[in-house]
C-alpha cells in the first residue's frame, strides 16, 4: 500500500457510490479509507480526514481525469 496516494477527500459516504463504478469501469485498482468507519459513524468524518480515495501512484493521471469529467461533464455531480 505504500505505492497508493491519496487523489481525493469525501465528507460523505454517499458521494462516493458512483465514482466507486466509475473506477471500476475503468479497471483501475483503488480503496477508500475510513470508509466503513464513516458509514456505521458519520459524525466522525472531521476527526478521521474524511473518506480518501487512494490509488496507486501510476494511475493518479486516470484518476484526476475521470473525477475531472464525472465534476464538470455530467449532469451528475459530487456534493
């Protein structure tokens, strides 16, 4: 894990649901820290850092890209 770095920080579980398939799609290995934690005790989210996306440092480009076109080119949006 020491190869993964952090591409991005969510408050809330829920925002995190369609990018999950997004990343999965597109075959890219990736984990969410703190997620369970934040899903059982919300409330912890700011003491915890929130829920970070970690992936490995080689992917990073992909990833930047696809939270970039999921941000501003979709209807859906991140909150």
């Amino acid at each position: 894990m020491k190869q993964f770095v952090t591409a991005a920080v969510f408050t809330y579980p829920h925002e995190i649901t369609i990018l999950k398939l997004l990343l999965q799609e597109a075959g890219l290995q990736f984990y969410f820290e703190n997620e369970t934690t934040l899903t059982v005790v919300p409330v912890y989210t700011h003491a915890l850092g929130g829920i970070k996306l970690k992936v490995h440092k080689n992917d990073l480009d992909t990833v930047n890209q696809i939270l970039e076109d999921f941000n501003h080119n979709n209807h859906l949006k991140i909150v």
